[in-house]
C-alpha cells in the first residue's frame, strides 16, 4: 500500500470534533448532506446559521425514556431553549444501557451523530442524535456546558452575519470566508445555510438572543429562556451591526483554541473515543457507518465507550470546524457590556451561591434550567423545587403580575402525591385561580415543559423538577 494511500485512510477514519448546539437551533435543521458518494462518507447536519454538523456535544436533564420496540429507545434530553431526541438501539449498547438505567430526571451529557429523518407520508423533517456516549454529570457540569454553547453560538452568528453582509453567495463566498480566517467547516457551512434556508437578519438576531438568555439563566438573571419565535427565512427589522470584522478577526472560528469538553472515566479505543479527544492529528474528520437515516427503523453504528461519572475536563482537540473558538477579549466585553454576562469561559462559572447557582449534593437529586439559578444564600442546602417565588410565601394565591409559567410549576409541586398531577388537573387549578384562558395555561405548561422545568410522569401525568 502506497503512503498516499495510507493517509487516504487515516483522513477518512479520524473522527469530527463534537460542536456544542442548542436544542432550539438544532430542531430547526432540515438539511443535510454527505461529502461524496462513498459508503462510509461522513454526513452533516446544517443548522439555519451555518453549523455543519457531524456529531454534537449535549448537556441537559433528561426527562424522559421510553421503548420504541423491542430493540430501541427514544429519550427526551432538555436544554434551556428545547429539547433533544435521542435513539439508542443495538448497535449502541453502552448507550442503550445507560439510558435505560438513568433515572428521570438527572443531568446527562451525550455525544453522538447528528441524523435528521423525513417520514415518507409526511413533508416535515426531525433531528435527533443517535449517542455515541451517554454518562451522568452534576449541575455544575451542565451550567459550564450552557454558557460555553452560548459563547459559541454567539461566535458562530456573527460570522453569519458578516457574509450575510457580502455580495458573494454559494462557492464563491465560500472561497472568501476561507479567505478571511474562517474554519473550513463554518466556511462551508454558512453558505449552505443561506442557499437552503434564506437565513435572514431576523433569525440570526433571534439566536443571538437566544444565547444570550440561555447564559443569563446560568447567571441567574432570568429563570427561562424564550424559544425560537422566528423562522430562518422569515424577514424583519432586525439590524447586522453585530456582524464581525472578518478582515479584523482573520483567525476568526479558527482551530487555535481547544474545547473544554466532558469525557468519560473509562479509556476507550478509537471507536469509542469520546468528543473533544480524537486523534493526535490536527484534522479531524469522521466516517459514518452508512446506516439508514430512520433512527427507530435501523440504529447503525459504532457502539461508545462505556459509560461512567462524567467531570469538565480541559483536554480537548484543535478545532478545524470552528466549533472550538472562543470570543476575543473585544467580543467578550462587548457581550459583558451588552447582556451583563461575566463569564469568559465555561470553566469560569463561579463557585455555587456567588450567581445564586446550587449544585445538587448526591442525594438531593437533580434540578432543573430554571431552578438551578436559585436565589439561595450559597450554603449547602438545595432550595425547594417547587420555591421558584423570590418573595418565599408559599401562599397559593398568585400575585397581580404573576407569571402563569412560574405559578404552573408551582402548583404541580403543591398537588403532587408522589405519581404526579394530570395534566388536565394542573390547566383547570390553574385557570381557575388565575382567572386566565385555559389555552394561556397549555402554552405555560408546554413552555415549562421544554424548558426542563417539568416532565410528564406517564398517563398525561406531570411533575416538577
């Protein structure tokens, strides 16, 4: 075998780094390709503003686990702005059993393939990821998790922004992205994502947001996140004078910075290296096992290493896709200034109780989005989960402002007996006091619902987390 074709294979067989995406961008994605024609050609997933995806790095409280068939399972991973769908089946057994051990709910970080699937009797497309790895984490862990996202998607937006400001479209703004420091993946990727979604200012303005709210919850300055109201293509008022210098910032979503990234305890061989440690090479590039794009139908792939504590590690791999780029010390103060958030990195979140954010000790169980920015002193106790009222009355009757969301939570922890509130209960109880629509209380309880704060027990039950 010639050495060219030695490195042929080695190029083909090195795995993409994971990027950090949140649920709210990710379930917007429709698109997705292969580099070529070869069986075990790798496949993106790209996002409305330009990530090109191949694997994702998700931390969230996982809500809910239920058997599709005998063989696969679908579980509900919940970030702050939504909520990941993950199929694990036989060819992802580690996976598979954490899965079905984990109890619901508990922070857990995933990594695994990004997928989108089209059903034949449907004209709509679904995104979920088949892991690779599955492990618990702490609430620390997924804190760090949040705000590194926000900074990355906040890095990643402005760059969109600044090409949507030129001329050029397809390959040619490709080559001139390139040409300006941009990694090869986002450069790739950002052209694509105009060509098939028509991004505008308005949606990238809307993530910008988005990301931003998402660190504020971490920081405690809000307790939820608001969703994703715009569509990508959708036109508005918004403005790009957050777009970035792309002449400036030559390096911009380049491969000098590493990522902090979760791994498991356990060592594993190149099949089930975890994200963020892939080879000792520079580029990073991985393979798919060609299996079919249904996740319930046919799970295919590599099965992870096995699954254990997870901590926030530092070591990580060189980022070719630009996902492993952190925001200058202009950006940054810029978003200090703009959002107050006081953050750098994700490995800088303050100790709990200087941003009133609680870690769970090990038998104080998980909390959720909202409720880890609570507003306790910083001693070891965890707040109740259903005290999310900062005036502590635990008076059923709400305030005259009184968010329906905040209240909904609330009430399902006051009538929970242990199995949970029908659902049906906690709209009336709630519509009745309040004196509100009922369709308010649906919309409160959805919200609550993708934003962690609560999961459904079974039987149209809820709980608060």
């Amino acid at each position: 075998m010639s050495d060219a074709d030695t490195d042929d294979d080695g190029e083909r067989n090195r795995r993409e780094v994971a990027y950090r995406l949140f649920a709210a961008e990710f379930d917007d994605a429709d698109f997705s390709y292969a580099e070529s024609d070869e069986e075990r050609a790798p496949n993106y997933v790209v996002t409305p503003t330009g990530a090109r995806v191949n694997r994702l790095f998700v931390v969230g409280v996982l809500t809910a686990v239920e058997a599709v068939n005998d063989d696969v399972v679908r579980a509900r991973v919940v970030d702050p702005t939504g909520a990941f769908v993950v199929y694990a089946g036989q060819y992802q057994p580690e996976a598979l059993a954490a899965l079905e051990a984990a109890e619901t709910p508990s922070f857990v970080a995933v990594t695994g393939k990004a997928r989108t699937f089209e059903p034949d009797d449907a004209d709509v497309v679904y995104t979920s990821v088949r892991p690779e790895t599955v492990s618990e984490v702490d609430a620390d862990t997924r804190d760090r998790w949040v705000v590194a996202t926000a900074e990355r998607t906040l890095s990643r937006v402005r760059t969109a922004a600044a090409a949507h400001d030129r001329v050029e479209r397809g390959d040619s703004l490709e080559s001139a992205l390139a040409a300006a420091g941009v990694a090869p993946g986002l450069a790739s990727g950002i052209p694509r994502a105009f060509d098939h979604y028509g991004t505008t200012p308005a949606y990238l303005g809307a993530v910008r947001d988005l990301a931003a709210d998402a660190a504020r919850v971490v920081a405690g300055d809000t307790d939820t996140v608001g969703g994703l109201a715009v569509a990508p293509s959708e036109a508005g008022d918004a403005t790009l004078d957050f777009a970035a210098d792309l002449g400036a910032d030559a390096s911009f979503g380049g491969a000098s910075e590493t990522d902090a990234e979760t791994q498991p305890d356990s060592s594993a061989g190149d099949a089930g290296a975890p994200a963020g440690t892939p080879d000792s090479t520079a580029s990073s590039v991985d393979t798919d096992d060609g299996e079919p794009a249904s996740e319930t139908a046919s799970p295919d792939g590599d099965a992870g290493p096995s699954t254990g504590p997870v901590t926030d590690g530092e070591s990580g791999a060189a980022d070719e896709d630009g996902e492993m780029y952190e925001l200058s010390a202009e950006e940054r103060e810029a978003v200090k200034d703009e959002y107050g958030v006081d953050f750098s990195t994700g490995d800088e979140i303050p100790e709990a109780g200087e941003h009133d954010i609680d870690a769970p000790g090990p038998d104080e169980g998980v909390e959720s989005e909202a409720a880890a920015a609570s507003t306790d002193d910083g001693g070891d106790a965890v707040a109740d989960p259903g005290d999310f009222d900062a005036d502590g009355t635990g008076d059923d009757s709400p305030p005259a402002d009184v968010d329906v969301e905040e209240y909904v939570v609330e009430l399902m922890d006051d009538l929970d007996d242990g199995d949970g509130v029908p659902r049906s209960e906690v709209v009336s109880t709630a519509a009745d006091s309040l004196g509100v629509d009922a369709d308010e209380v649906e919309a409160a309880v959805t919200s609550a619902l993708m934003s962690g704060r609560c999961y459904e027990s079974g039987d149209d039950r809820l709980k608060a987390i």
